[in-house]
C-alpha cells in the first residue's frame, strides 16, 4: 500500500482492521507495513485545566 494513502486513511480513523478488510489483507500485514512504513501514533497530554491549576487527572490521545 502507498505511505501516503496509507497515512490518511489512519489520520482519518481507519483501524487497522478495517484497512485489511479493505485491503483483502491480514491485520498483521498492514500493522507490519505501518510500523515499517515509520507510520505511529503520537501521544499528547490534554491540559484538562487550561494550565491555571495543577491537573491531578490528566489524560492523553493518540493521533497519527
């Protein structure tokens, strides 16, 4: 599969499942390929308390 194709159908919330199903493939291909395609979530911390006070619950998402 194409690195950019690739990349905006996980940007756009496609699983991986999903892909494969698309794809006519194994989830463990297209998770092999992302991973060698450099293609991985990214985690990032939501400031629940717009940095006024110290956040004691913090929570974090993943995006690609």
């Amino acid at each position: 599969m194409d690195k950019d194709l690739l990349a905006k159908a996980k940007s756009l919330g496609f699983s991986d499942r999903q892909i494969a199903h698309l794809t006519q493939s194994t989830e463990s291909e297209v998770r092999a390929e992302r991973h060698a395609l450099g293609l991985v979530p990214g985690f990032r911390l939501v400031d629940t308390c717009a940095a006024e006070f110290e956040a004691y619950t913090p929570y974090y998402y993943s995006s690609y």
